[in-house]
C-alpha cells in the first residue's frame, strides 16, 4: 500500500521533514501518526497503538507492552477505558499526554529512548514544537 498517493500535498511535504529528520531512538505516535511515521517516514515507532494483535502471538512481549501502556500512554493494562479493544485511541490517552510535565516527559524520553513525539495538531504538549501543519506536530524535548 503507497500511503503517500492517499494523502494531500501539505500533509506529504510535512511527512517528508520526518523522514529528513535525523534521530536516534524511537518516535511516539498516536492512532493518527502510527502508520504514516513507519510507511512513509520510515522512522522506528515505539508502539504501534492501532493493533496489538501481536501479544497473542508473542505472549513474551506481554510484559513490555503492558510497562508502555501503562507508563507512556498512562492506561491501565488490566482496566482500560474499554475491554478486549486491541488497540489505544487517542482519545484514552490524549489528556495524558497534554498534562505532562517537561519533567515526566524527560523520564519517558530517557526510559525509552525516545527522540520525539507525533501528535495531531489540536493536541498542545509541554515539548517543544519544532514543526508542524494543520494536521500534525512533530515535538522533541
């Protein structure tokens, strides 16, 4: 699938600034940014919150993905806003997000190894903005 040939001009010269970008470490996306950070920027994302499907198959990576959920997205693992959904809306975790500390936000970036965060671009992080467009910000500590 060519992801790129789906989206509007604005939003593929903002995706190419990702993929120009120089990082070391993972990107934190939201149901929003996953699929666009991987395909078309090719960046490393830390959890791919639109399908976690893979637990089934990987029971050993249980463990980790519940450490992020909890940790990063602020949700509970046993207790999420909605049962046997196998996978973490915006909407769970966006106030979360926007709440954050620059303290707890160093934490999370340093824990794991994070080099920026992808978020749609109504949400306002306590980060420091360096790009974005009408539909996406690309944040970095």
């Amino acid at each position: 699938l060519n992801l790129i040939n789906n989206i509007n001009l604005e939003d593929q010269f903002f995706w190419q600034k990702v993929k120009d970008e120089k990082i070391d470490g993972f990107i934190l996306t939201t149901e929003a940014t996953n699929e666009p950070t991987f395909r078309i920027a090719h960046k490393p994302i830390l959890l791919r919150t639109t399908s976690m499907d893979v637990m089934r198959m990987l029971p050993y990576t249980t463990q980790k993905y519940k450490e992020i959920i909890e940790e990063v997205y602020g949700i509970s693992f046993f207790n999420p806003p909605i049962k046997y959904l196998s996978s973490v809306p915006d909407f769970f975790f966006q106030k979360t997000f926007e709440n954050r500390s620059k303290a707890e936000w160093n934490k999370i970036f340093q824990q794991y190894n994070i080099s920026s965060v992808i978020v749609p671009s109504g949400w306002k992080l306590n980060l420091k903005l360096k790009f974005s467009n009408k539909n996406f910000s690309y944040y970095i500590f």
